[in-house]
C-alpha cells in the first residue's frame, strides 16, 4: 500500500494554534489528511523519515528517560481505541480542556477526545505559563450542563488547590480530572478529594497513546504483567498490552526490538501487579542498590510525602564507596521560611522525616543526605528531573 505523508504541525499553546493542530489530527485520524507529528513552536525537529505506513495517524516526539530523540507511531485505531475506552471508564461523552502542552500525548489525546465526542475542545492558553487563574477563566468557557474533563499534572492540581477561590471552585465543577505525567502523592489525593475533585490518577505513555491504567486498573482490553526482577513474582518490570499499543518507533529498529515484544511494550517501569491492580514503584534504572539490598525511590517519595508538611518529594541514588549507593532526597515542605504555601506551623524536622521512611520501608531506604529546596526541579510535564536533583544533592554532600 501506498505510504502516508507525514506533516509536522508546530503549536505554541495558543488557541489559534491547538485549534489548527486540532483539525490536522481529526483529519489524520479520519484518513481525509496526512499523518501528524505535532511539535512545540520553539523546538527544532527534523523526523528521521518523511512518510509511514498507512495505518499511522499521529507520531509523538519523545525521549523518555534516555534523552535520545524516538518517534513513536500512533494509528487511527490505537487512538480511537484509547479514546473510546476513557470515555467508557469516565461514564461517558463531555467536553475536554486543554492545560497541556500539545505536543505531548496527554495533550494530543485531550484534543481527539474531544473531537471524537463531537465537540471542540476548550483551550488554556499557557504560553506564559500555567496559571490557576486562567483556569478558572478557561472552564467558564464550558456551555452550561456540560459534561466536563481536564487532564492535569500533579504540579497544576497542586496550583490550584494553593490558590483556592475560583480555580479551585471551577476545578470542582469537572466530572473527572485525570492527573498523570508523574506520580501523584497520596496528601495530594486526599487534598484533591478532600476538596470535592474526581481525581482520577493514570498511568501510561506515548508507546500506549497516554493513560491506559486508571487507578491501578487497565482501561477495557489493555493488559497488564510483570516480568519479575527479584524473589517476588508480583513485581518487576511493567509489561503492557492491548488496542492502545503503538506501531512501534520509526527508523529505530533496535529500539523498536527491544521494546515492542510479542503483543506487549515492555516499560522501563517497576511494578506490582496483584488483585487485578498495578502500583507503580518507579523506573527500573532507578533503583537503588545499597549495601545489597534494593530500594524504589518511589517508595521513599511517598513515605516522606506522608508526613504532614511535607509538599514534595525526590529520592535518587549517589555512589559510595562502602554502600555501592546511598538514598538521597530531596524535599519541600511547608513552615516558617518556607517558599511553599500552606501551614505555618513547623516544618517536621529531619529525624521524623528519616523515621518515617524508616517505618514505612526499612532501615535501607532511610536517605543519608537529606536537603530542604523550595521546589522540585522538573523537566517536561510535571516530571521530577532526578538527574539535575542527583547534581544538587552530591554537591551538598561533598561540601
């Protein structure tokens, strides 16, 4: 069969632009237009091939953790089906709005949601930025009785619960709010919850069209396994499955072998998949291996994000010479001094931190080097950057 141009449709977060980019991916999807690879209008992208197959719709630019550039191929299929099954899971057809950089799979798939229920999505201009108040402003768009959908980061929901009044108000008003791009903590669930939101925490990536496990359980017709890396047949590496599985990479075919499996995409992710439930852990590479015994920095993130005043939370790994590895963390919490809005009382000082860890993980995953920061530094959407956290604490610690 003939090949399928590919078009690459630059978006600056503007409405002109998403609606633009709207119109090209309905027509992608349809088969009335080319193939489409959206990219951010300040980024510089040059596709390794300028046609694909046929069945391809959208390709989503996308480094993972590695940060080499991959080319992940979407069809019309994939999406629909992925889009059909949040539609079933969420209780039916609504209206979407985008807060999302639209390049990105959670972004492109807030706008074919919304195409696919027959409605335009409303957009949230973020050009400067996310802002609650544009939020706000951006959901009194919504026609009234409107059935309603976001999708956010944990950094945006977190926003809008800090500034209160009217973002928080209007973020109430939606019939479910999917939070994913990172892990979302269970003090901000609760906050979230606490406050009359439907969070609705997901998992997935560009390789499975976005979110294709809603809290812990897989939308219909997506699988779900592990490949165990220890003692624990429950845990290990996240395997997934079912109609939202990409095409797999273009012109990458050994990181396309490696990763696309038999049916399955095989993530760098750690898991338990026990009672038809998957809990995410973290990345495998990010394991950490001290003294012999092996801790999930995610594990020592939420452990620490259980303590009252504590608002964020990053664990790595830093060589030593006697351990192999020691925990670190980083974290933000509220208090006197403190950069985070919230309580004013004291901070939990670094002993009830350490215990907490202790008490919930084991003496292993207690961080030796502990630091205080006023924010989390990220990269992407709402993903921590432990590389550039990794630098801040080894600095700490050798001076």
């Amino acid at each position: 069969m003939t090949e399928r141009t590919l078009r690459v449709v630059p978006v600056d977060g503007s409405g002109p632009s998403v609606a633009d980019l709207t119109e090209a991916l309905d027509a992608a999807v349809s088969g009335a237009g080319p193939a489409v690879l959206p990219v951010s209008a300040t980024a510089v992208v040059t596709p390794p091939v300028t046609t694909v197959d046929p069945g391809v719709a959208v390709v989503v630019a996308t480094s993972g953790s590695t940060g080499e550039p991959k080319y992940v191929a979407l069809t019309a299929d994939a999406l629909r089906a992925s889009a059909r099954a949040t539609e079933a899971r969420l209780g039916g057809p609504g209206r979407w709005l985008l807060t999302l950089p639209a390049e990105h799979v959670a972004g492109i798939q807030v706008l074919l949601r919304a195409v696919l229920a027959g409605g335009e999505p409303i957009v949230q201009d973020v050009r400067d930025g996310f802002r609650p108040a544009g939020f706000a402003r951006a959901t009194g768009r919504f026609p009234h009785g409107a059935r309603r959908y976001t999708s956010l980061v944990p950094t945006q929901l977190a926003r809008i619960l800090d500034d209160g009044g009217a973002a928080r108000y209007a973020l109430g008003g939606y019939s479910a709010v999917l939070v994913g791009g990172a892990a979302l903590d269970a003090g901000l669930a609760a906050r979230a919850r606490e406050a009359g939101i439907a969070v609705v925490t997901t998992y997935g990536m560009s390789e499975t069209c976005g979110g294709c496990v809603y809290d812990g359980v897989p939308l219909d017709g997506v699988t779900v396994a592990v490949e165990p890396t220890g003692a624990d047949p429950d845990t290990g590496r996240v395997l997934l499955g079912g109609p939202t599985l990409a095409d797999g990479y273009l012109a990458a075919p050994a990181a396309d072998a490696g990763a696309f499996d038999g049916g399955v995409f095989r993530t760098g992710d750690l898991g338990r998949w026990r009672d038809g439930r998957l809990t995410v852990l973290g990345r495998v590479d990010d394991m950490v291996n001290t003294g012999g015994e092996k801790v999930a920095p995610a594990a020592v993130e939420r452990a620490l994000l259980a303590v009252p005043g504590v608002r964020g939370a990053c664990a790595v790994g830093l060589p030593d010479p006697e351990w192999g590895q020691i925990v670190a963390a980083m974290v933000v919490t509220d208090g006197p001094g403190s950069d985070s809005p919230g309580s004013d009382g004291p901070a939990p000082d670094d002993d009830v931190l350490r215990a907490a860890v202790r008490d919930a993980e084991g003496r292993a995953a207690v961080p030796r080097v502990l630091v205080r920061a006023a924010e989390i530094p990220e990269r992407g959407i709402g993903k921590p950057d432990r590389a550039t956290v990794a630098r801040v604490l080894e600095g700490v610690r050798t001076t």
